[in-house]
C-alpha cells in the first residue's frame, strides 16, 4: 500500500486488472494476497502441516505433492475453509486429490464424500469457453467449526513446462500467518541447472547430491503471527521465502517467451487492410501509434481467459481480430502487429502489475502476472487492456514496476509513479447567505492515473445510477442538499482529456446569529486528503511499504454574506521532513477566504525501492500537521460588548 495514492470517488471506481497466466508463488492456502495486510487477525488459523515435495525430470517437467492439516480456530476460518479452489492447466498438468477429510476437536475423522469433490471451468475461461484451458478442482468441507482441522492433500503433474527446459518453484511463508510444522524438499538430475535461494527458512540452498539427483530440503515454523500492519508490501519481498529456477537470468525467460509470441504477431492482409485504414490521413508515426492504440483498446474487448500453451502463448493475431477478444498477451500481439504494418516496432513486456518495484534475483514466471506492449522509437509503454487510459497514460499498478521486453530480452522500468501521474487536485468554491445555507462548485485537476479511473466510473453513468451517484457524492460530505454533475469531455474519447465540475447546494450548514467557527466545508465530488492520517492510526509499522511520490492540493474559497464579521482567520502553516512538505497558506479578500493546502510525498528510498519499517513514522509525522492543517477554523460572528451577554 502506498501512503498516499488516487482514491479518488472510491465508491465509483472500479478496479483493473489482467491476468498472465503463469506459475504463482506458493503461498501455502489463505496468505493475504500480495501487496494488501490482512483484513483480521491473523491467527483465525494456523497451519498445524504443510509439505511441499517438488520432483524433477531431465526435461524440467515436474510433480508437486502437498499436504495441507490447517486448524480453524474462528467462524470467519470456518467460512474462508468451506470450500478450498485449486486452478491447474488442463492442457499443461493433471491435478489430484489424494485425501480430503476433517479432524473434529474431538478427534473423529469425516471423509468428504467423492461428490464434493468436482471440477469447474475457471470464472475466466467460462466467459469465453472456445477458449477454455484453465479448470478448478473444488473441494468443499461440510460441518465444519471452530476447532476443527481441516485437510487434504493433492499432486500437480506437469506434462509439458510451460517453456522448453524451464520448472520454477515459489514457496512464501507470510509472517502474517502461523505454521506449526513445515517443510519443503525439491530434487531434480544433478545434471539440470537450478538457481536456488532462500530466506528466513532453515535448509541449504546447496544440494545434497545422491545416485545423481540433486535433493534440497528446508523447514519452517512460526509461532506467533505478525499482527495486520497498517501498510505493508508484498508479502514475499519481507517473508520467509523459497525460490528455484531452471533459467540462469531472466532474459533467458524474455526470449523464451518470445518463441511463440513473436511468431503470432504475424501480419495478415486483414491486418495491414485495418491498420491503413485505423491510420488514414495521419502521416506522423507517433499519431499512427496513437490511433492504432485507441483502436485496439476501444474495439478488442479483455476477457481474462488463459489461453494455448498454459495460457502462456498467445493467439495469433488474426483470430484475435476474428474474435475482437483476447487477454492481456492478446492485445499486445494484435497490437504489435498492427504497429508492424506501419512499419513501426513494438515489443511484448512482462510485468508484475501491482506488483511492488523489485525483482527477486530467481527468475521465476510468478512474479509476472500482466502483459503490455512497449514502442521503442518514442520510449513509450502502453497497456490496451485498460479501455480508459489515453496514450502515454498508464493505470496505477502498471507505474514503476520492473518489466521484461521479451523482443530485446532486457530488463527496463515503466515510467516511474511520480506526482506527474500520481497527482490530483481541485478547487471548491462555497457562497453563503444570510441564512447559512450555501452554493458552490468543485473543479477537479486529475493526474493521469485519476483521469483513468474517473473515465472508468463515468462511462458506466446513466439516467438512474447518475442520480445516485450526485446524491451520495454530497451526503459523503455532510450536507443536506443537492449536486449535480457535468462532464468535461467524452469518457470514451481517449484523444482528449477527460474531467468533471459537480455543482452543490446545502440548507442550514452554518447559523450566522451565533459567534463561531468554521472549519474548511469537504467539498462534494472531490476526496480531500485531510484525513491522511487515518491511514497511519497505528504507532509503527512492521513491514516494508511501496511510497510513490505524489502531490495533492487543494484550493478553497468560501464566502461569507455581507454584513457577517469574519474576526478571523487561521495562520500559514509549513512542515517538511523526509516523508514530504505540506503547507496551508491563508488569504482574505473582503469576505472571501482563500485557503491553500498542498500535500507532496516523497518517494523516500528512490523510484526503484521499498520504504523499510523506520520510514513509517515521517509519514505518520507528515499527516499528523495535515490534520492539524485542517483544524484551523474561519471565525465570525459579532462579539458582544464588554460586560455584555
């Protein structure tokens, strides 16, 4: 979690995502998902077992055996635990369970019937079922309760790597989590290559080598869970963690990948036919890119199947425009050979969206889980699959990340999440009148990643969900009224930007007859950062933090009704330290007040790295003087005279 990122409209905004279908880490069943702490306590269950046994062949095909003995200790454990999915390639391995049962506290053993056990087409590949390769094996535990132990044990048989030569194995064990006993062995030929390391485990990263097989085992216990912390990184950069890997680097990896990705961005006479077209009468090269961009991300719907070769090769390009559908790899093929018509390069990137800013040193596929297209000749990254972004304009989790350019099989950056793009501003306007009640306006200044999501959330609008909308947009701030929207530009119109004005009225918000106090109004239709130090309601923090850089600011002008004596105002304040620089600057004009609030944050280790534990608290600093920034208040009112009530 970032300290401070776009939230903007947060009831709105719908998340995006896109999947590559790789290998993930082994995080034993139920650790938080990377990159988010736990929404509870972590001790709702402990892993009383777990074992992992990896065997590999000569060819890097493998077999995965693992056993699960998990101990539900809370309702909410009992419902997380009621049904266990497993995803697996139908084309690539076999999936098995071995034994599925529960242990009661009294020790009864209760098999779960063969009917409860099932396979499903994956939520993805059920969208779009020509496609179809993943399938989820389900088991579901009935009659379980606080007490009871849940287990089962399956084995995963690849077939077929997902590349020639390449078996990759991730095992974290999060800290958020509590393992009694546990242990995982890998053995493979002692002749095969394999890069290993480890952290946190007890085990060698050198093999013990026998009759010619190469064999290594580690183990592992946590006693007592680390708590939920407040902000906290992927799990894997900071936990106990196992890594192996058959490939000695990862341009190894770009250039496998490009194998079979490459040779499906051929370009077909359908193809060079719709790029000629896409481009008519644009003779500059970038805004032939451009053109080809927003028609890929406009007209070839993302739909997250996993497709061919473990969802790993993508289709070739004619049968995604033969279908105008395709995951993530698909726009990227489809996309690079339109670009290719044109003569104009391009080449697939690998890259963890949201995914932190580091890479392990273990090339191993699970660290990738999204791919998108780069243009060499203008340095230029973009992702189709997100329908709302403008050209040169990247989602959030696609900002800052390292990423693998498969053509070239180098390792690159995405441009860096800074306050260009992680920015956000707005001005609010707010008249009184003689009664208290008030009018006023809110003008949003969008970054690029708030441009996205505002486009995102208004392309959804209609007449009845629009009136919703302007409604809870001025109940969020505490008024009693009415607001309502306008748009600046097109949601869909990726060749212009795209903002909104939201207008407000409110009855009764100050009584004027009283001397008192007024604090800056939250104006509708915008997110202040005022309360940015409800993020850091903890005393410290634990773990390292992803901390982009960003800048908000905030202009307020409100107006008080003649005749109203404003007695005062609050003072300039200014704050600095290693987290960032908050300022509120005050000015009166008559019976107007100008407030200036601006927020920059700092990326306080660089770009390309984490914020560590101890850097915690200069952000808890930081937004402490923005909630005091905050408090100042605008007072009015006519004082009585001396001796007077």
């Amino acid at each position: 979690m970032a300290p401070l990122r776009n939230g903007l409209l947060a009831a709105l905004l719908l998340p995006f995502g896109s999947a590559l279908a790789v290998e993930a880490p082994a995080i034993p069943a139920a650790a938080p998902m990377q990159g988010v702490a736990p929404a509870e306590a972590s001790n709702n269950f402990s892993f009383a077992r777990y074992r992992a046994d990896y065997v590999v062949d000569a060819d890097a095909g493998n077999t995965q055996a693992e056993h699960y003995d998990i101990l539900l200790k809370t309702r909410s454990a009992v419902d997380q635990f009621s049904q266990v999915r497993l995803s697996y390639s139908e084309k690539m391995e076999t999936l098995e369970v071995l034994e599925a049962y529960t242990l009661t506290a009294d020790g009864q053993r209760r098999d779960v019937p063969a009917d409860r056990i099932y396979t499903q087409e994956s939520y993805s590949s059920a969208s779009a079922a020509m496609y179809a390769d993943r399938k989820v094996r389900v088991i579901v535990f009935p009659n379980l309760a606080p007490g009871t132990r849940v287990v089962y044990a399956t084995r995963r048989t690849q077939r077929q790597p997902y590349f020639p030569g390449y078996f990759g194995l991730w095992e974290t064990f999060s800290v958020f989590n509590q393992y009694d006993d546990a242990q995982v062995t890998l053995s493979a030929p002692a002749s095969l290559p394999m890069k290993v390391l480890s952290r946190g485990v007890q085990g060698s990263d050198a093999p013990t080598v026998r009759a010619g097989r190469a064999q290594w085992s580690w183990t592992y216990r946590r006693g007592t869970p680390l708590p939920a912390q407040n902000w906290t990184a992927a799990p894997w950069e900071f936990s106990p963690t196992i890594m192996a890997s058959t490939y000695a680097d990862w341009p190894q990896m770009a250039r496998a990948y490009q194998l079979k990705a490459g040779q499906a961005a051929k370009v077909s006479p359908q193809l060079q036919a719709l790029a000629e077209e896409v481009t008519h009468g644009i003779a500059d090269r970038r805004g032939q890119v451009d053109a080809l961009y927003r028609w890929v991300a406009r007209n070839i719907r993302y739909v997250a199947v996993y497709l061919g070769n473990g969802g790993l090769e993508p289709n070739p390009a004619q049968s995604v425009l033969d279908s105008h559908y395709g995951d993530c790899k698909d726009h990227v093929v489809i996309l690079e050979a339109l670009l290719a018509a044109k003569g104009i390069d391009s080449t697939a990137v690998l890259i963890g969206a949201g995914g932190g800013p580091t890479l392990p040193a273990v090339p191993t596929l699970g660290r990738f889980n999204h791919a998108i297209t780069y243009v060499p000749e203008f340095d230029l990254y973009l992702d189709s699959t997100s329908a709302w972004a403008r050209p040169g304009q990247l989602p959030d989790g696609d900002l800052g990340a390292p990423v693998l350019l498969t053509g070239p099989a180098k390792l690159a950056r995405t441009p860096a999440n800074d306050e260009l793009r992680n920015g956000m501003g707005f001005e609010a306007d707010f008249v009184f009148d003689a009664a208290g009640n008030l009018k006023g306006s809110t003008r949003l200044q969008p970054g690029d990643s708030a441009e996205i999501g505002m486009r995102a959330s208004f392309a959804r609008l209609n007449a009845q969900n629009r009136a919703r909308a302007e409604a809870s947009m001025v109940a969020a701030s505490g008024f009693d009224g009415q607001g309502r929207l306008e748009l600046q530009g097109d949601p869909q119109d990726l060749q212009q930007p795209f903002n909104y004005t939201f207008d407000f009225s409110a009855s009764d918000y100050v009584d004027f007859n009283l001397v008192g106090g007024m604090q800056l109004p939250d104006p509708p239709g915008a997110e202040s950062f005022r309360d940015a130090y409800a993020a850091t309601s903890a005393p410290d923090n634990a773990t390292p933090f992803q901390c982009d850089a960003s800048l908000r600011q905030e202009t307020y002008r409100v107006t008080l009704p003649q005749g109203v004596p404003l007695i005062a105002v609050p003072r300039d304040q200014q704050f600095s330290n290693a987290a960032g620089q908050y300022s509120v600057r005050w000015e009166r004009d008559g019976q107007q007040i100008i407030a200036h609030h601006r927020l920059g944050q700092n990326a306080v280790r660089g770009n390309d790295a984490l914020c560590q534990p101890a850097d915690y608290a200069a952000f808890r600093e930081l937004f402490q003087q923005v909630r005091r920034g905050f408090r100042g208040q605008i007072v009015y009112g006519r004082v009585p005279a001396a001796g007077g009530l």
